[in-house]
C-alpha cells in the first residue's frame, strides 16, 4: 500500500500539488513574517537593518526545506524514523560538547560562518519521531507509555542540561497533548504531570536551577523586586500600558527607542510592538497567530491518518505553547524562559524551524484534499 501511495504521488504534477496547498496558512504565515521582519527592524536598542536582513536570509533557509517537504509524502518520514531521532540526538549530544556558550547556556554551535541551536530543530523532530510511534502503539497501554517517554526523555534530558528549562517544558507540553490524542488514559498523564511538579521543586530545593533560572522564577513572583529580572518583567509592562490604543509610533519615545527595554528584539519583542503600534497593532499579531493555530488544527481534523493528526496536533502545540508563554512573559504572567515568540523574535535557527514546520503542515494539508491524485482513496 505504501508502495503505490508512494508511486502514484510522485507522478502528481507540481501544479496540481501547489493549488492542493492551504492557501489560509500559507497567507498567514507570509504576513507573520513580515510582521516579523518589520518588528526586529523596529527594535529599539540595538535594532536595524542587520536583524531585519538576517530575518531575512532565516526566512529564505526555511523555505529551501519547507517547499521540497511540502511536495513530497509526509508518510515517507515514518521509513526514517530511526535516523531521525539519531539526528536529533547527536545535534543535542554537540551542543554538549563543543557547543558556545552565552548569557549562561551553552544552547549553539557552529556550522560554517553561521551559529545554530539545534534545541530549535529537537522540537519539530521529536513531533515527528512521537507521531511516528502514537500512530502505531496506543498509548493507553502503560508498556507503550513507559517506551514513549524513554523516547522523550533523553533528549529533554539533553536539553535541560545546556540548560535550556524552556525547551524542556515545550518538549513536556508537546508529550502530554500527543500522548493524549495518541489514546493515553486521563489517569496517566494526571500522574506524569504530579511527577513533573514534584521532580521540579525537587530540582529547586537541590539547587539543580541555575542561578539566573531561579532569579526569573522570583521575579515571576515578585516583578517589583530590586533585581535585573524584575527590571526587565517591570519595563516590559510598562512599554505595553503605554502603547495606549494606537501606540507611539516607531520613532517615538518609547522604552525600547530610549534603551530602557532589555531583550526588545528577542525576548520582549512583543512589549517592544505594543508600545508602539498599540493595542491595535497587538490584536492583530494575536489575530494571526489565532488564524495560523487554528489552520494547524484544521490540518489534523482532515489528515486521513494517525501520522498526520499526531503531527499536526504536536506542531501547532509547539506554537501554542510559544505564542502563551512569551506574550504572558511580557505581562507577567508567566515566568521569563527565553521562549522565543514565532516568527516574530529575532532568532534565524527558531524562524527557520517555524517555515519548515509549516512545510510539513502543507504536505498533510494537500494530500488530504478530495480528488488529489496523491492519496489514495
């Protein structure tokens, strides 16, 4: 059956397989990157032509692997799933080794003239690796779930270690959505999800954290302390209250423009656009990521297999998770992990990520289409 999926798909014409495309995500995702392109030329502090260029060129490297992924049949990956999860594990095991250290983390390594963090590519890959095994093992029964988490494990072991908390939590939501989807019992993602509580406060009373980890935590809780975290949680909710409806404009005097807005392109590159574009500006950002998460859903509601749902579903978990996370860092309602906003953040290895990731979305998407010659009926 695999064979002749395999064999009728590639006589599809490229024509006909971009007119199967999903022409709302696709939209959605060109204007999120210029969004994004626009938000790193806009930064404040440090802002320029550099960021947008650099956004650029992520963007371009995205799209050399996100179109070919698109054409092909996703249902080849589950043929390598084996070397995928090895790629995952080896670029991990680099950054361990010989990878560069900054502001405390030693999250990238050098390929060439450029530095890529390979915790970024972990994220899709792992989907794909747990999507590949979901869709073959329920995960209802406790052996298959003690295997899938065996699966997950050493990688976020991995990454937790660089340090890198916010990836390992991604990797923990991603794991309990597609557990769920996959067929595991409420009563054994319940008692995950008690063990991952108790095993960080352990982590916290042990001194595991690092210093800088346990600093955002109590800024978190305190975000008028006398600490540089505070410092930046307070500064990024003050940007936000005084954007007002429309903002101050990109040459305004504003927090970012004056220098008073730590991480304005990065971390905090939403409070950066809402202070100046306003409420305005960010009710449309959040409107976007609201069309491209629910294009994603959509994606899984047609995939006519497992594979496909179990991918879908752990992608746009991904981008869920991120777009929470960082825009509620920026209110102070969650605790600053360095999660990146998707495609808004300056970051080329997290832009890269998110066009390919949306490749793989679009090869589902289009051969879940009637009529599509291929995907056999």
């Amino acid at each position: 059956m695999e064979l002749s999926r395999s064999k009728i798909d590639t006589e599809v014409g490229i024509s006909e397989r971009l007119r199967a495309l999903d022409p709302i995500l696709l939209l959605a995702s060109l204007a999120l990157t210029g969004f994004g392109i626009l938000a790193v030329y806009i930064a404040g502090s440090d802002g320029g032509g550099s960021y947008a260029l650099n956004q650029t060129l992520g963007f371009v490297v995205g799209l050399v692997g996100a179109v070919p992924l698109a054409l092909i049949d996703y249902r080849r990956l589950k043929k390598y799933l084996p070397a995928i999860y090895g790629l995952t594990l080896l670029m991990l095991l680099a950054v361990t080794i010989s990878g560069i250290s900054a502001k405390g983390a030693q999250r990238w390594i050098d390929i060439g003239p450029v530095q890529v963090q390979p915790s970024e590519f972990a994220k899709l890959l792992i989907v794909v690796v747990l999507a590949g095994y979901f869709s073959e093992h329920r995960a209802g029964d406790t052996k298959n779930f003690i295997k899938s988490l065996g699966i997950l494990g050493v990688p976020a072991l991995l990454v937790f270690a660089q340090p890198d908390l916010g990836t390992a939590l991604v990797f923990g939501a991603v794991f309990f959505t597609m557990a769920f989807i996959g067929g595991a019992r409420l009563r054994q993602i319940g008692l995950l999800a008690i063990s991952g509580v108790v095993l960080f406060a352990l982590a916290l009373k042990l001194g595991i954290l690092k210093e800088y980890q346990v600093a955002r935590l109590t800024a978190f809780l305190d975000p008028t302390g006398a600490t540089s975290e505070s410092y930046q949680v307070s500064q990024s909710m003050t940007a936000i209250g005084s954007g007002g409806l429309t903002g101050k404009g990109l040459d305004g005097m504003t927090l970012a423009n004056l220098g008073f807005l730590p991480e304005d392109h990065t971390d905090f590159i939403f409070s950066n656009l809402a202070e100046k574009t306003g409420f305005v500006g960010g009710l449309l950002l959040l409107g976007l990521f609201f069309v491209l998460v629910w294009r994603m859903l959509h994606v899984a509601t047609v995939s006519r297999d497992r594979f496909g749902v179990l991918i879908a579903v752990g992608v746009a978990t991904i981008f869920l998770f991120h777009i929470f996370v960082n825009i509620g860092m920026t209110m102070g309602i969650m605790p600053v992990t360095g999660i990146p906003l998707p495609f808004i953040s300056y970051g080329r290895s997290s832009l890269v990520v998110s066009v390919i990731s949306l490749g793989l979305l679009q090869s589902i998407a289009m051969r879940s289409k009637e009529g599509y010659k291929g995907m056999d009926a």
